[in-house]
C-alpha cells in the first residue's frame, strides 16, 4: 500500500508540474497577446480604448493565473502534508480522491482559461478588422467630401458667371 501510495504521490506532483507548466505558457500567451494588443493600439485613434481592453485583459488573465497557481500550491503542500505525516493507507487513499478530484477542478479551469484567451484573442481580431475597415471608410468618406466640395465650388463659380452676363 505503501508503495501503491508513493507511486500515486509521484504522479500527483507529475500533474502538478504539468499544470503549472501549462499555467506559464498561459501566462505568457496573456502577456504577448497584451503586448500585440499594444502595439496595434498605437496605430489607430482608438488607441485609449484598445490601452483599458487590454490591461483588463491582462487584469483579468493574471487574476485567474494567480488563483490557479495558489490553488496549485495548495495541492503541493497538502502531498507534502501526507508524506510528513505518512498517514495510514486508508486515509492516505481518501486524501489522495480528495486531490485527485481538486486536479480536475483545476485542469478544467485551465481549460477554459486557455479557451477564454482563444476567444479573447478571436475577439481583438475582430476589433483589429472592424478598426482597419472604419479608418478605410472615415478615408473614402473624406474623398467623397472633398470631391462634393470641388463641385459645389463649381457650381458657385458657374452661378457668378451667370449672374455676371446677366
């Protein structure tokens, strides 16, 4: 039981590196999905809304990044617990459910952390695509005015002519 309870314990702190691993990487996919954001956010005149979207979503990503980890160390200390304390088979077993199911809760969170960011980064295409097709508008808008501009001045310069010979 004993070794049964050591080789469970191993593969716990296996999954734990594991998710800390993918909470690094999901970290840093927030961080260069942020710095992106930054710099598409220089170019446009939407640039202070793109600045708060994106420090909300670094906010909002860190924030959940930093309960996972604690979480995560939690589960660490408890496996370090029950090798101190080299509980008995049964209970050992019982802490061991117990963890096993806190490992799923916090895979799951993970994942849908990581399909938030997929969703989050869909999402500023989007606004990059919306923002590129606007500024395309806000300029032919500008040549249609200076083009009706030309023809009004036209038109006045005929009405004078007009009104001259009469």
């Amino acid at each position: 039981d004993r070794d049964t309870d050591k080789k469970r314990i191993e593969e716990l702190l296996e999954e734990n590196m594991v998710l800390e691993i993918a909470q690094k990487q999901s970290m840093n996919e927030s961080a260069h999905l942020g710095w992106e954001l930054e710099q598409l956010s220089k170019s446009t005149d939407l640039a202070d809304t793109r600045k708060s979207f994106v420090f909300e979503l670094n906010e909002c990503a860190s924030s959940r990044i930093l309960k996972l980890e604690k979480d995560n160390q939690s589960l660490q200390n408890t496996i370090q617990e029950l090798r101190d304390a080299s509980l008995t088979s049964r209970e050992s077993s019982l802490k061991f459910v117990e963890l096993e199911k806190e490992n799923q809760q916090l895979s799951k969170k993970i994942e849908k952390l990581q399909n938030q960011i997929e969703k989050e980064k869909q999402s500023n295409q989007d606004l990059e695509t919306l923002s590129e097709e606007l500024i395309k508008d806000k300029e032919q808008l500008q040549v249609i005015m200076e083009t009706l501009k030309a023809d009004k001045d036209r038109q006045i310069k005929d009405l004078k002519k007009e009104n001259d010979h009469l």
